[in-house]
C-alpha cells in the first residue's frame, strides 16, 4: 500500500485522507482501500479496534508512513471530549491501554469526574504517549496538520492542493 497515515486522535486522519482522495489516491479514513489507510488506530496492532473493521497491519508493506501532528492548543480541547464523551469510552480506554502496555504509564480508567485540570492532565499525556507510539514506527515523514499542502509532494500529475475541501459541503 501507498499510505499508512497516523496521529492521535483528533489530529487529522480525516482531512489527511480526504487531501489525498482529492489527489487521486484511494485512502480510507478508518478503512482500508486500495493506496492505504489513514487512522489514529492503526498506530497499534489490535483485534479490536474501536472503531473500524480490525485488520492485521503486518499483511501490508506500506510505502509511505505520515506521521500528522496537530498543534496542541487547538487539538486539546477536541481530545478533552474525546477521552469523556467517545461512545462507551472506547477511544479513551483503548488508548489507555495501549499507553499502560508499552510504558507502564497507568492512566486513570474514567475520566468522567474529572475537573477541567485533571482533564487537560490526562489529554495532555495521552497525546504525548500515543505520538511516542507512533514515533517508534519507520516514519518516512512528520507533517502539520496546519500545512497539510505538504502532501501535495505525492501529487501524481503535478495537481496541488491549496485548500482542503470536505466531500458533503
């Protein structure tokens, strides 16, 4: 496959694939197509995903593996919600869990009743340890999810993209 594309949640896997669909690739967002995937999931191999289908990531060689960040004070805030509110805490636990496996980080098992300090402590650290994640793996290269329009550097027919277009507007 062409794309392996991860973050921490809240980061820009979406708009990240939806770049490169407008640049002609078949990347899914949360689902495999043909040039590859784009999840904040697939930084770790698991039976269960939350949410998408599971997939075993070791089947594929993957040319190219984007690392997106995301400025912190922007994304914090979208992570808060993520971490309380997920469907059934699903994205918070199965990062937690992640988290406490690979550095015995032991994170707490709700955030529900946390105050406003507490919640930026736990988004604050689980966006640091799911980047460190990711950065284990053979990155080919880190980009801003505010400049996005480096991915025009994979353009197959010189195409550039200046500005990012969601598919339902």
């Amino acid at each position: 496959k062409k794309f392996l594309i991860l973050a921490s949640p809240r980061s820009g896997t979406n708009s990240s694939a939806d770049f490169l669909q407008q640049l002609n690739y078949k990347v899914g967002h949360e689902n495999m197509q043909n040039d590859g995937i784009s999840s904040w999931m697939c930084a770790v191999h698991s039976n269960h995903y939350p949410f998408q289908k599971s997939l075993n990531l070791q089947e594929f060689h993957f040319e190219n593996i984007i690392h997106i960040v995301r400025n912190p004070f922007n994304m914090i805030p979208s992570l808060i919600l993520e971490n309380k509110y997920s469907p059934n805490n699903k994205s918070y636990l199965f990062r937690r869990h992640f988290i406490q496996k690979e550095f015995n980080i032991n994170l707490p098992e709700n955030t529900l009743n946390h105050n406003l300090t507490q919640d930026i402590e736990t988004a604050i650290l689980t966006y640091i340890y799911w980047n460190k994640i990711i950065e284990k793996k053979k990155i080919t290269l880190t980009i801003k999810l505010e400049n996005l329009n480096s991915l025009n550097r994979f353009s197959k027919n010189n195409k550039k993209i200046e500005k990012l277009v969601k598919k339902n507007q």
